[in-house]
C-alpha cells in the first residue's frame, strides 16, 4: 500500500534563508531529487559567497530550497528542488516566485536559468512563470551517456 501523504496546511510552509545546520538536509533532498545532485561543497559555498540561499520549511522539515545569484542586473536561478512527497501542491511555483520577487526588489532586470530539456514538469513550471527559451548550452549537464544540452530560459523582471 502506497504511503500517505503529509498533512500539508500551507500556512505553516515558511521560506527562510538556508542555514549551514541546513546543509546536511538540503543535501539529502538533492540526492533523491536528481540523478547528478551537487555536492555538499557546492552548497556551502553558495552560502559562504553570499548567494541567496533559502529553505521551504514545513513545520520544521525541510521540504524543498532555491538558490540564486545577482549581479549586472540578471539573476541567475540556480537551482529550484521540491521533495517527491511535497511536489505538484505549488511548492515548486511558490520559491520560485520568492527568488523573482527577491530579483526584482534588488532591481535586477532578466532571471536566466539552465534547464535540462529532458525536464518537463521543471519546464512547466518555468514556463508558467513567463520563462521563455532564449538559447542552448551544447554538453553543459553530466549525462548516464556522454553529455545532455541545457536550454537557457529568460524572463524579463518588470520594476
Ligand atoms: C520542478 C519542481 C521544482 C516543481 O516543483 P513542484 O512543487 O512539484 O511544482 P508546483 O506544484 O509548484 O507546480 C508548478 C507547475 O509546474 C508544472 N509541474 C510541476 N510538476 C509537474 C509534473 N510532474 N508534470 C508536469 N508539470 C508539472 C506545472 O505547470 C505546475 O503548474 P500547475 O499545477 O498549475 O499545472 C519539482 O518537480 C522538483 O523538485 N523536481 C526535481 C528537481 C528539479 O528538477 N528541479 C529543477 C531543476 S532546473
């Protein structure tokens, strides 16, 4: 029999800046989450630069996290993973529109992000939130065979 679902109140879901203590959960919810994940040291220097770092903390658990970096007026979304339980219920959509929002207040003007075009629903969920497919990076993400392209998706952050 298929486990049940968390009772999830989406009042108590808070996005909060990630915490170093963070790391060692954010890392397991990478590792289920992909088939290449980053490494711990990725994550930590994310926070030591200075990237804006946050978690999706449900009643303490951490149920998914966002990672982005400015600069020159783009924000770059790095990352955006949501854990298998807590996934399809706006989790996704709702960090992401936290990381646009940060973006746009910090006056940054396009969001760029790398996106495998083998990943339909992060696909869906970009294009959604207005993303569009400017470009292709040729071999940018590790594959099980040789190498896979990224699309590069763009979105203009009006003031
Ligand atoms: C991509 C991901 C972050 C989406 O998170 P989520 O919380 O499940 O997404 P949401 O519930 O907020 O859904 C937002 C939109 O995404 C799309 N989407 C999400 N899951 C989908 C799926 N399984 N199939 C198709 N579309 C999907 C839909 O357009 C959805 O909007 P809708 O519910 O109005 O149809 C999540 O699937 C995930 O963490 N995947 C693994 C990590 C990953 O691939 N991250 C992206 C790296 S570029």
């Amino acid at each position: 029999m298929a486990a049940a679902s968390p009772d999830i109140r989406p009042a108590i879901a808070n996005i909060r800046p990630m915490l170093e203590l963070d790391v060692p959960y954010v890392l397991a919810v990478e590792s289920a989450a992909y088939q290449f994940p980053w490494s711990e040291g990725i994550f930590r220097d994310c926070l030591r630069v200075g990237y804006t770092c946050r978690v999706l903390d449900i009643g303490g658990d951490i149920a998914g996290y966002g990672i982005m970096s400015m600069g020159a007026g783009e924000a770059h979304i790095l990352n955006v993973c949501v854990r298998s339980e807590y996934q399809c219920r706006g989790f996704g959509r709702k960090i992401l529109s936290f990381l646009l929002e940060r973006a746009r207040a910090a006056g940054m003007q396009e969001a760029f992000l790398e996106v495998r075009p083998s990943n339909s629903a992060a696909i869906r969920l970009y294009q959604s939130a207005g993303f569009e497919p400017v470009g292709v990076r040729r071999g940018y993400y590790q594959a099980a065979v040789g190498r896979e392209d990224a699309s590069v998706l763009r979105r203009v952050l009006l003031a």
